[in-house]
C-alpha cells in the first residue's frame, strides 16, 4: 500500500494505492468509506468511482495507524 497523504480529525482523509486500485478513504463520525478508482486521474478528480463502502464504526477518531487498517479490512472485504 502506498499513502499519497492522510490526516485531519473531522473529516480524517487518506488517499493512496493498494493492489492495482487507487483509494480514497474517510472517516467521519463513526461513518467510514472507501472508495476506489481505476487511475490516479480519477482519484484526483473524484470521478468515475469504481467501488464504494460504508461501515458504521464505534470509535469516532482515528489513528494513522487504525485508519490503515481499515483501509487494508475494507479493502480485503471489497475484494472477496
């Protein structure tokens, strides 16, 4: 997984790559999304979203460290 840049409390944000999908990850609340795209172009410009989920979450603020495994659970659940 490569992070292109993550962070912030309300909203926390991260975009990056996984596999061969960009994504873009948010946690707000205790609602937390990931979305994936096809090409970085895409990512950028939030267009042309290829995949999208959203959980419901006890914790409402995020480590770098627990946003990454999200990512990573999400991830793994859109894959399967």
């Amino acid at each position: 997984m490569i992070i292109y840049s993550q962070g912030g409390q309300c909203p926390y944000q991260a975009e990056g790559k996984i596999g061969n999908d960009y994504f873009y990850f948010r946690s707000r609340g205790n609602n937390i999304s990931l979305e994936l795209y096809r090409t970085k172009k895409d990512l950028e410009e939030l267009e042309n979203q290829k995949i999208y989920i959203l959980i419901k979450a006890k914790q409402t603020w995020l480590t770098d460290e627990q946003a990454i495994k999200y990512i990573k659970k999400l991830y793994k659940k859109l894959k399967a």
